[in-house]
C-alpha cells in the first residue's frame, strides 16, 4: 500500500481525478472529430442551380419549366424567397408567383439531391426581384 494513493479500494486523490477527467475529455474530442471527418468524407457539397422558368399555377401548388427542360415544384409556402425591394423573407407565398390557375414567369434556385440510389431536385428559394 502506497500512501500516496491512500488504501487499497479508496477513491483516487482529487488530482488523480482532474487528469483522468481531462483524458476523457480530450479522447472523447478526438473520437468525434474523427468519426465527422470520415463522416463527411462520403458527402459532397450541393450547389444552388439559379434558374427561370414559366410558372404553371393550380390550386395549393406550382410547377415550373425551366430552359434546362426539367420542371420544378415550386413550395406555395414555406419557402425562402426575396421580394421586389431584396428583402429575405422565411415563409408565406412569395409576392411574384402566379395566382391560381394563371402563368406567369419566375426565377428559383433548385439544388440537386441523391438519397438511396434516387436523384431530384428540390426549390430553396423564389428570386422576385427584376
């Protein structure tokens, strides 16, 4: 039995504890940048298609065919969009979409998604200035 660990069994001095404290911590701090660096080894970076297209309004919803030939569901609500003065709005219809069953045109961006073999393509903002 050593005195400086006091009896066999005994909880370890407060120092003891403070630098196996530490380890952890700094184990624990590597474990997790490592398992996010491999982690996002296998993701790549989306990019923001800005597109314009003739807009097709129905009720509750809108499609929209771009110059690429690929049409677009454009969200009725919930979607970031900027309007005529470039303010940036959360949510709500964006001031430049079509009203129900009329056209008119309109400028998005669209990002391309893959997920379980599967691709497309989803609206992420409404673009109303001129």
């Amino acid at each position: 039995m050593s005195a400086a660990h006091g009896p066999i069994g005994a909880a370890p001095a407060g120092q003891e504890w403070n630098t196996r404290w530490i380890a952890i911590l700094v184990a624990t701090a590597l474990i997790a940048g490592a398992a996010g660096y491999i982690a996002g080894c296998g993701a790549s970076a989306s990019t923001a298609y800005v597109l314009t297209g003739d807009a097709h309004a129905g009720v509750g919803q809108i499609s929209a065919v771009a110059l690429d030939g690929i049409t677009y569901g454009i969200p009725v609500d919930n979607v970031t969009w900027i309007d005529s003065k470039g303010n940036m709005h959360g949510n709500g219809r964006a001031e430049c979409l079509p009203p129900e069953l009329k056209t008119g045109k309109v400028r998005f961006a669209a990002v391309k998604w893959t997920a379980a073999g599967v691709a497309g393509y989803g609206v992420v903002l409404v673009d109303c200035r001129s």
